[in-house]
C-alpha cells in the first residue's frame, strides 16, 4: 500500500507514513475484505448504505470501504448516511463538513427521536434499547428510500463478543451480532464488515488519521450500562491473558450442534449408537 499522491482517496490524505500505521491500516483492510468474502456481502452493482455515526468504528469503516472500493475490491456504490436523533449539543456541522471535504456521497437526515425516548422511557431506566430500534426504523426507511440494498453498521469484534456475553448472562441464550442478517421485512441486508477487526484498532487508525471524532455520551446514557459490565470483565480478561479475546472470538466460527444441549440444531433423541464419530480434537475422556 505505497500511495501515491494522485492515486489515494481523500479519506487516505495525511496518512502516518510510519511503519506500524501501515501494518495497522493493512491489517483492517485485510480483515475487512476477508469478512466480506467470507460471508458473503458483495452482490455486484449493490448500493450500501453506511452508516456513519461520528464515532471511531463508524470513520474506520468508512475509510476501510472506501480504500477497497478504491482499489477495485468492492464492485458496490456506498453511500454515507448519518442520522442526527436530535440529541442535545450534537454538534450537527461536524458530519457534513467532513463528507464534503473527502468528496464522499452522502445524507444526513434529522429525526428527533431523543425527544421520544425521552418521553417513553421511565426516569433511571437506560435509553439504548428504544432509542437502537428507532435509529434502525428510520435508517431501513432511509435505505429503501435510497435504492439501497444493504445498511452498512460498524460493529466490531469486541461488540460481537460483548454482545454474545450480555445473551449469556442476561438472556439465557447463545446469540449474538451476524456479520450477515436479512431484516423482518426481508427487503434489506444488514452487513458488519468489521466484524474480524479489534476495537482497539478502530480506535489507533480513527485517531492516527485525527478524524473528526464525536463523544457517544451524547444523549447522557447512564454509567454502569450492561455492556459496561461485560467490557470490564473482557478486559480483565485480556489483561490476565493477552490473547484471550481472540481466542473467544474464534469459538464463535467453530461451534459444534452435537457438544452443546440445543434439541433444535442436533437430533439428540435419535442419535444411536455408531451413528456418529467424534471429532479427531475431542479427548478421549475414559
């Protein structure tokens, strides 16, 4: 990835030069174009909505789409979209005037949901839940609207993982964030391209490249949220073993039917004896 001058998108413009932002900027391009392949998210001469928030995953994923768009590896038209839910101090000329200067198409649409989960939303309680499924009502809308056939999310790795930690403590069940999903309507794609790309990166690359980042405590959301919680313990966990996150990540992609207890995803019942060989990795336990 020597860019020349000339032939560099302006979201590239002002690049470190040094050695470790290359690596870092190769590093998510590559786990972002392998999350694409893998699972399948290009259908050629698509239009993608991405969603563009202000935050460090949101640039990341603008830029890394771009880059690969750029470069020929990403047959689809992007269209950058931020919704401003009305929040109180959003600074609302941040966006604009940065898609403008990087010469990237977009829309910004205003719909003042905080006023409603204001409103809805009971004194102490958090506002994420009502205040997500307004944002993605308005943003399917705006999709359709657009000609898109995707809405574009910048959830990252250590989201996935926290998501898939929440469900399990909280909601007694093994789920978490698809890279891939068809909404209810069955009308839109749902795509996560950073999916393979750690937290931590999107926060190093955003802040190398001084994007213009917005605060996510806009709408006052209330410490000690649930998602909190899990990110202090997977912290902690990495902490004691570096490494640790990965390695969850990657039991994600490797899930077994037969060595869980789900009756819907494997025919316990009817298992008989010479029906099935364990996997050459699992121990002999006798």
């Amino acid at each position: 990835m020597l860019d020349d001058p000339d032939d560099i998108h302006p979201l590239f413009h002002g690049a470190p030069s040094t050695t470790e932002f290359k690596k870092l900027r190769k590093r998510i391009v590559r786990q972002t174009r392998e999350a694409i392949e893998q699972y399948g998210m290009v259908e050629r001469g698509a239009k993608w909505l991405v969603c563009l928030s202000g935050g460090k995953d949101s640039y990341t994923l603008l830029a890394v789409l771009h880059e690969l768009q750029w470069r020929g590896m990403l047959p689809v038209e992007i269209l950058a979209c931020n919704l401003d839910q009305g929040q109180p101090n959003f600074p609302a000329t941040v966006l604009p005037e940065f898609l403008e200067k990087m010469k990237v198409p977009h829309r910004i649409e205003y719909q003042d949901t905080y006023s409603v989960v204001k409103d809805k939303v009971p004194a102490g309680r958090t506002y994420c839940a009502l205040c997500s499924r307004l944002r993605r009502g308005n943003l399917y809308r705006i999709a359709r609207e657009e000609g898109c056939s995707a809405v574009v999310l910048g959830h990252h790795r250590d989201d996935i993982l926290e998501t898939f930690f929440m469900n399990l403590f909280h909601g007694g069940r093994l789920a978490t964030m698809p890279p891939k999903l068809v909404n209810e309507e069955g009308d839109l794609f749902v795509y996560r391209p950073l999916a393979h790309v750690a937290e931590d990166d999107c926060e190093k690359f955003a802040r190398a490249m001084n994007y213009p980042i917005i605060p996510c405590d806009l709408c006052g959301s209330q410490d000690g949220l649930q998602r909190q919680q899990v990110k202090q313990i997977l912290d902690a966990w990495e902490k004691n073993s570096p490494g640790r996150r990965q390695v969850m990540f990657r039991a994600l992609t490797n899930i077994r039917p037969s060595h869980m207890l789900d009756p819907k995803l494997f025919d316990f019942a009817g298992l008989a004896l010479g029906d099935v060989k364990p996997p050459a990795d699992i121990p002999d336990l006798r």
